[in-house]
C-alpha cells in the first residue's frame, strides 16, 4: 500500500432540525465566543431560515451578526467587503450557512478577518499562514460538499476562478440538517447531487492522491446518493432522503478533499466563470463526456462504482463501466435538468475559448486519470454541445 495522509473537519453533527440548537453546538465547542458572523446569501436570507440559528446564538449568549452579500461564483470584492464587515463588528468566530459560495467565502472571511495576509498572498495551495478564526459550516444545499473541504474558490477578474487550498479552511464543526434543504426545488436538487456524485467519481479515480479512506468515502457517498437524488427530487419534502443526501455530499466532500477532483472539474469551471452556470449543473454538462473520455486509464474503476449506481449492470468491465456513464445521464435527464452546452447559452463558436480557460486549469487536470490536451478539452466540449 502507498503511504498516505488523510485530513477533514474533526466534528460532526447530522441530525434534522440541528441548525435550531446551534448555539448549543458552538457553546459546547467555544465557550468564549460572543460575536458570530453569519454568512449567507439573499436568497437563502428571504427564506427565513436563518432566523432560528441566529435564535440560537442569542440564547446562548452570542451575539450573532449576518452578512448576507454573497453571490454565486463569489468575486474578489465580496470577499474583501466581508472580511470588512466582520473585522468591523469584532467577530470571533464564522458560521457559513448556505451552498459552497457562502460557505467559501465564510472560510476566507475566517482566515483573514485577524491576519495581515491579502487575499492575493493566500491564493494557490499551502499559502495560509497562521492560525484562524473558529469556522462552523452549515450546508443548505447536497451538493459542494465545502462544510467539509480545504478549498475556497473566487472569481478573479471577469470569469477566472482560483482556488484557496490549505489545512486551514477545515472548518472546526459541520452540521447537517436537512430541515434547511427542503425548499430546495427539484432542479437545483438535482443538479446539486449531481455535483457530489461527481466529486465522488472524480475522487476515486484521481491520479496522484486515491487511498483506501477516500475510496471508502467515495463508495459511501454514492450509495447514499444515487439511492437518494431522484426521491429528494420527486418529493422534496421528504425528509429521510433529504438528510442522506446531505450526508452523501459530506462524504463526497471528505473524499474529494483528500483525493482531488480532476477533469470535470476543470472543464465545468469556464462554463460556469464565463455564462454564469451555476456549478452543479457546469459539472453535469461535461460529466458523461469527461467519463467516456477518461475509459481507456479509468475502465476498471468505473466498472467498480457501476456496481453502486447501477447495480444490474453486467458483462465485461467494459460493459460494467459504459453503465456507469449512461446511468449519470439518465439521471440527468430524467431530472429535468439542461443536459447540452447550447440549453446554457453556449454558441459553437465559443468551445475554442472554453477549451483554452480549460486548460489553464493545471491543479485539476494533473489528478485526471488520462491526460487531457487542449485538442481533446475541444472535442470533448464539441460533444457536450
């Protein structure tokens, strides 16, 4: 066995209705705090559902604070105003509470808010110095998988993305409670666990970091969702299935963390940068073409995850791992979600700039069990159109 190491978020709290004690889940962790930052989105703000954490906090003693500028795909200047924000109301400890954007910018906003570091020193791997502020991550979509990664991505200029990658940005606590997710509609739901089934799938064929622990996880995360996505889509108020996504989409998260994504990834990125299509949905678009791309190095592997996602496959491996890409594209369709780049408002003539920003993606295309040229980056967009 190849030496290994393996890192996540060392507490964990999965039950339905969490979110309304959560001050006594941050009471039990940090008993000094007594300035929260809440960051969330507009969106999830009109909700309402905010209200009862932040309930919460004041009952515990905490005063509790929200800041909820966020926007999908988050810029540098919203990062920047948080980090203001909370360095303005002294806080002392952040809780992200909505999708990955929030949660991202809810780790920056707790490594920067009492450094001297700029944003611009911290983006790459490995270049957060010192220690942080608390982080509680609470997840209202199963899908990014951020309650429980190391990684914060932003929107540099008009449509580049970077990402944040450091030990740092493990948030101390997650708390999954699927309570929040049930206003989710049927196609964000979708294409959100499309997204952490692709995290799983991504992280057990990745090239450099693939170990035992993230192979389990990635197994365990698509049980849960492949099992789950289509009734959380069909009757979203179910509340067993809504929990076991979010828990799915941990999964995924701890395995993808530790064993990172590649290609879709890579490819999904200027989608999303350049026409603004949201992330789950830019992954699901390239997805069975990236998979079918990535056969020949990857045959065995898909063969093996068929066997999860579409258990009455059978024949060769080469059978086995075909039904693993048309099983992820008869989810997509069955769904209802966009399944072609031109649903998105991609015209043809814009596959040969999405081919070069895909290429500048070298982190995830280096853990990418084939090697992907801008030659092959084209074809594969041409056959997602």
């Amino acid at each position: 066995m190849n030496p290994f190491s393996f890192s996540t978020v060392p507490h964990l709290v999965s039950q339905p209705g969490a979110a309304a004690n959560l001050g006594e889940h941050v009471r039990q962790h940090f008993p000094l705090v007594r300035h929260a930052l809440i960051v969330t989105d507009p969106g999830f703000l009109k909700t309402g559902l905010v209200e009862a954490p932040a309930a919460s906090l004041q009952e515990a003693g905490i005063t509790a604070h929200i800041y909820a500028d966020v926007v999908a795909d988050p810029p540098e200047r919203v990062v920047l105003r948080a980090v203001e924000f909370a360095r303005s109301k002294d806080i002392d400890i952040v809780i992200g509470l909505g999708g990955g954007s929030s949660m991202d910018v809810a780790k920056l906003i707790a490594v920067l808010a009492a450094s001297t570091q700029q944003l611009s020193d911290i983006y790459g791997i490995g270049n957060v110095k010192g220690s942080r502020l608390p982080l509680v991550q609470v997840p209202t979509t199963a899908g990014t998988g951020s309650e429980v990664t190391n990684i914060a991505i932003v929107t540099t200029g008009e449509t580049s993305k970077i990402g944040v990658v450091s030990a740092q940005l493990y948030a101390d606590l997650a708390v999954l409670d699927a309570t929040l997710t049930l206003g989710l509609p049927p196609l964000v739901t979708a294409a959100t666990g499309i997204d952490a089934m692709v995290h799983a799938i991504e992280a057990f064929t990745s090239r450099h970091k693939k170990n035992p622990l993230s192979d389990l996880l990635a197994r365990q995360a698509l049980t849960l969702l492949s099992a789950n996505l289509l009734t959380a889509c069909e009757d979203g108020a179910n509340l067993a299935a809504r929990q076991n996504m979010l828990l799915g989409a941990y999964f995924a998260g701890q395995a993808f963390s530790n064993a990172p994504v590649a290609a879709v990834h890579a490819l999904a990125y200027p989608i999303g940068g350049i026409f603004h299509v949201p992330h789950g949905l830019s992954n699901s678009l390239v997805l069975p073409h990236v998979l079918r791309f990535n056969l020949p190095e990857a045959m065995e592997h898909y063969a093996a995850l068929a066997a999860i996602v579409a258990p009455h496959a059978q024949g060769s491996i080469e059978a086995r791992a075909e039904a693993l890409i048309v099983a992820m594209q008869h989810i997509a369709t069955v769904t209802g979600i966009q399944t072609t780049l031109r649903q998105v408002g991609v015209s043809e003539v814009d596959l040969d700039r999405l081919a070069d920003d895909a290429m500048l993606q070298t982190r995830l295309l280096g853990n990418n069990p084939r090697e992907v040229t801008r030659t092959d980056a084209r074809a594969i967009y041409a056959a997602a159109f």
